[in-house]
C-alpha cells in the first residue's frame, strides 16, 4: 500500500494514504478558497502541494495552515471533499464516524493517531529551525 511521508533534513513524518492527503488538499480547494486551487493559500496549496516548500517559505506556509485549521474547525465533518476531481465520490468513512465528531478538523489524523495539523505544523516548524526543505515522498 502507497503511503505518503514528509521529510526534513533526516526526519520523517507519516501522512497515510495519497487519497487521504489528497482529500485534505481537495477540501482547502474547494470549501476555504472558493474553488480556485491556490488562490488563498498559494504556500500551501501550490508550492508544498506539488512536492517541496522551501524553508523560507514555512513560516508563511505556518499561517495558512492555522488559518486552514480554523476554517476546519467551522466546517462541518460533511463539508469534506474526498477527491476534487471527481466530487461525487464520498469518503470512505464507516458508517457512523461523522455523528460523533462535531467538525471537519476531528477528521483528519494520521495512521500513528497524530492529527494531521500537528504533523504538518511540526514538519514546517522542524524546517525553518534546520533550515531544510519540506519535500512529500511517496513510499510503498
């Protein structure tokens, strides 16, 4: 199974899946920038996106992301978008999981049960004090 990690410098930090990071990018997209992919959130959702943020840009890339958040935590848990390109498809959630978390945020954790902003955030942080890339590899 194809999973997705960060790297900064010899760091590494568990995403999970391609489609699950996938839909984190998707769901910025279309509910927090009005459907215009990079538009609000160019760091993010356009450098860091296609592979690497540069560590100049990580303190940037650190305010978008508690503006994302925030903008998670007001979104309700039926609002995700699973997959931009195609909108009809549905998140493989199990049946139940969205009645008992109260917004889109409590959605997003990695396979090591480490919410996604809390990887993200470390990664970003760990690359301006090292002073290395943030580069996305998928890994088998």
């Amino acid at each position: 199974m194809l999973r997705v990690f960060l790297w900064v410098d010899t760091k590494r930090y568990e995403v999970g899946s391609p489609s699950f990071f996938h839909c984190f990018f998707s769901t910025v997209a279309y509910r927090l920038e009005n459907d215009a992919w990079g538009s609000v959130y160019p760091r993010i959702m356009l450098d860091f996106y296609k592979g690497r943020l540069r560590y100049t840009d990580a303190p940037q890339a650190l305010s978008e992301l508690d503006a994302i958040q925030l903008g998670f935590e007001m979104m309700p848990p039926e609002d995700i978008i699973w997959d931009y390109d195609d909108l009809d498809r549905q998140p493989p959630w199990a049946d139940g999981v969205l009645e008992s978390v109260s917004c889109a945020a409590e959605c997003f954790f990695t396979p090591t049960e480490e919410h996604l902003f809390t990887v993200l955030r470390k990664a970003f942080t760990r690359s301006i004090e090292v002073r290395h890339d943030v580069r996305i590899h998928r890994m088998a």
